[in-house]
C-alpha cells in the first residue's frame, strides 16, 4: 500500500492490489473506488497530484510546491518507503529519476491548462467514486458482483449499474430460452407472443422495470406491455 495523493493526518489515495488484479485508491473513509490496471491509475494519480490546483492552492506548473502533498515527496525527498510510484510511473514510461519527474511535472502543467485533456482523462468519472477502467471491464465488473445490487450502503449511481447488470443477465437468458438474439428483438416491433413471453420472463428473472423491459424489447407503451404479460400469465394470449 503507498500513499499517493497527501500525507496523514490529510486525507490520502492508497493503491492497495485487489481481486482481478483491480486496484483500490480511497480518497476519503468512505470511498474506495475500483481501478481497473496501471493505465487507469494513471489517470487516478494525475486527477490527485492536481487538487491543490483545481483548489486554487498553486498554479498550473507549480502542482510540485503543494508542501503536503506526496508528489513533493516524489520530486524533492525525503521520500518515505512504502512511497513507491512504481505502478504508475512505469506506465508513463518515466523514470524514478530527476528527468523523470521533470517530464512528469511538464505533463501535469500541460493537463492543468486543458479542460479537453481532464475531460479526456474523465476526471469527472474519478472524483463520482465509480470504478475506474474501460466500459468493458466495468460492465465486466458489475456482471460479477451483480448480486450486491441490493445492498443499500451502496451509492445509488453504483447499485443502478449493478441492477442493470442482472437484468441485461436476465434477458439474455430469456432470449437464449427462446432462441431469439436482441436483432431479432429490433427487427420485429411490437407484441407478439414470443417476446411477451420473453418480457413476463425477465421480469420473473430479474424484477427488472417494465419500462426498461419494454425498452430492450421494443414493445411500445408500457401499460401495453403490462396488461400483455397479464394476459399471459392467465393464459389469455
């Protein structure tokens, strides 16, 4: 575990190497968001090294000036052990050295100065708490742990991607039931018997929203699609 964001008693980032070789930084008690690999931590590194500036505390180029602050560490010493840049700074291709941190400083400066760098970096995305990494390896992830979607300690942003994740489960099963594919789906609007029985099985699955059922489905209005479903479970197709 090594420190990258301030020193204590302040709050501090960690990097802590989780299960799928995730990594784990907390901002704050209360937050500790997944990081998918190196080259997302990256981004998690540069987001903290540029609070005192988004802060107003120092200017773009001087983010090295923040006394409390690791990245002074990192660049002028003393520099505790357990202070290793080791898993972010080799992504960077930079070295531990004089040189090394020059450059990195430069490229902080640079992002500093750029919304359309911090907004390509998805800084907004970091300081939400979500997990950090490519839409495939978060969709991935809330596959996994789909079952924590009723946990109610969870953020509400981060049980609704949850939730989701066991109704695209859900649905994929029903169609697979069926076999139907979600181009078929699309290909043919409307109500027919097939889908209803596809909708009334996702729901059955997963509780998964009308609304959203009808959505996936392409079955138009969603009291339509209820009274469908009725219809069905009593036989009244």
């Amino acid at each position: 575990m090594g420190c990258i964001g301030c020193r204590p008693p302040s709050p501090c980032a960690s990097i802590v190497f989780g299960p799928s070789a995730a990594i784990c930084f907390r901002e704050d008690i209360n937050q500790s968001p997944l990081i998918q690999n190196a080259a997302a931590l990256v981004r998690v590194v540069d987001y903290i090294h540029l609070n005192p500036v988004r802060a107003g505390i120092v200017g773009a180029g001087q983010s090295a000036e923040f006394r409390r602050g690791s990245l002074a560490r990192f660049v002028e010493g003393p520099r505790p052990g357990w202070l290793s840049p080791a898993a972010w700074l080799g992504e960077l291709r930079l070295a531990d050295s004089r040189e090394g941190w020059s450059r990195y400083l430069e490229r902080l400066a640079g992002i500093a100065g750029d919304p359309a760098a911090q907004e390509a970096l998805r800084f907004d995305e970091i300081a939400r708490g979500h997990p950090i990494g490519t839409p495939a390896w978060k969709e991935s992830l809330a596959r996994e742990h789909r079952h924590r979607a009723l946990e109610v300690d969870l953020p509400h942003d981060e049980t609704s991607a949850l939730k989701e994740a066991r109704w695209n489960d859900a649905l994929d099963a029903a169609l697979s039931a069926y076999q139907k594919t979600r181009q078929d789906v699309a290909a043919i609007p409307g109500r027919p018997a097939w889908k209803v029985a596809i909708a009334a099985r996702v729901r059955n699955l997963s509780g998964a929203p009308y609304s959203w059922i009808g959505e996936k489905l392409h079955m138009g209005p969603v009291l339509a699609l209820r009274v469908a479903v009725w219809r069905a479970g009593r036989g009244n197709m």
